[in-house]
C-alpha cells in the first residue's frame, strides 16, 4: 500500500534533497584534496565537532570517504565505533582543512605543489637556485633551501614544515 504522506517505506533506501547531495560532493571532493595535501605530512585524517553530542570525532581518509560515499547511496549516514587510542596530532581539523584548501583555490596555487627551488612557494615566480629573495615578491627563500636540504636528508616533511614554522618562517 502506497504511503499517502510520500515517506519512502522503511525498507527502501532514503534520497538526499539535491542541495544535501551537492553538498556531500563537495565534502568527498575536499576530502580528496585535504587528503592529497596533508596525508603526505603524516596526517591520517580529520577531526569533525559533532554537534549532536559536542564531542570531537576522529575520522581517518578512508572511514570518512566511504561514510560520504554512503550518505550519496543510501541517504543515511553510517555509525561509526569511537577511535580507540588517538593520537590528536595525526588528525587535522576539517575547517582548517577547508580553509586551507579554500586559501590555495583564492590564490591559484595547486594542492598538489611541491615546493622546488625553481619557483617562488608563495607568487609562482620562477627562481635560479642561487637567489636569496624572489625578484616579484621580495621574500626569502631561506626557509626553502632549509626545507629541501632536511628533506633530502631524511627528515619528515611534516615536521620539518613544523619546525620552520616555530622558527619564525611563513608556511608555504
């Protein structure tokens, strides 16, 4: 018998309306992009704030990806067991993943860019190995010289980028 409210039976899978849709979208496609920009620096995944319960939710790459990819699915989202053990510095949060990601759109730069001592981090312009400061937007290129030679031997990159950081140097 058909329900005369509309409500889909309890058996068949819900729909998001097509706003929550393109927003579940846009949410895997942040994803992808925290994850292309930060997994390599060691970061297993996002911390979200729940506002059901106030409490912090940690999500790694993967958990997240299939809980969205499910959401599109089903309408529905997944339960998920709490971490066991995290360790918080792993994780970074979703909003500042977001701006991040939203700051490298604002300014042109790809997530995917590594930096190289053949171009300027912060303006893209192109640079000989030898200069000190770029010729467009006048910064020192100290810090990527730092970063490239502790790299190459061996060290992290996240905590290098950390360390450069608490130095004093801008992130790029």
């Amino acid at each position: 018998m058909e329900d005369p409210i509309g409500d889909p039976p309890e058996d068949e899978p819900g729909r998001l309306d097509p706003e929550e849709e393109e927003n579940v979208r846009a949410d895997l496609e942040d994803l992808g992009g925290m994850r292309q920009i930060f997994g390599p620096q060691g970061v297993k995944g996002v911390v979200i704030a729940c506002p059901d319960c106030g409490e912090n939710h940690y999500y790694e790459w993967d958990l997240l990806r299939e809980n969205l990819e499910h959401m599109l699915q089903t309408g529905e989202p997944r339960m998920h067991e709490p971490a066991f053990e995290v360790r918080e510095e792993e994780y970074i949060q979703w909003d500042y993943g977001k701006g991040y990601l939203d700051a490298l759109v604002d300014t042109g730069l790809e997530p995917d860019r590594r930096p190289s001592l053949t171009q300027c981090p912060w303006c893209a312009t192109p640079c000989e190995d030898f200069f000190r400061y770029c010729p467009k937007c006048g910064r020192s290129l100290a810090a990527l010289r730092l970063y490239r030679d502790l790299v190459q031997r061996g060290l992290n990159e996240r905590e290098v980028r950390a360390l450069l950081v608490r130095a004093g140097f801008d992130p790029f």
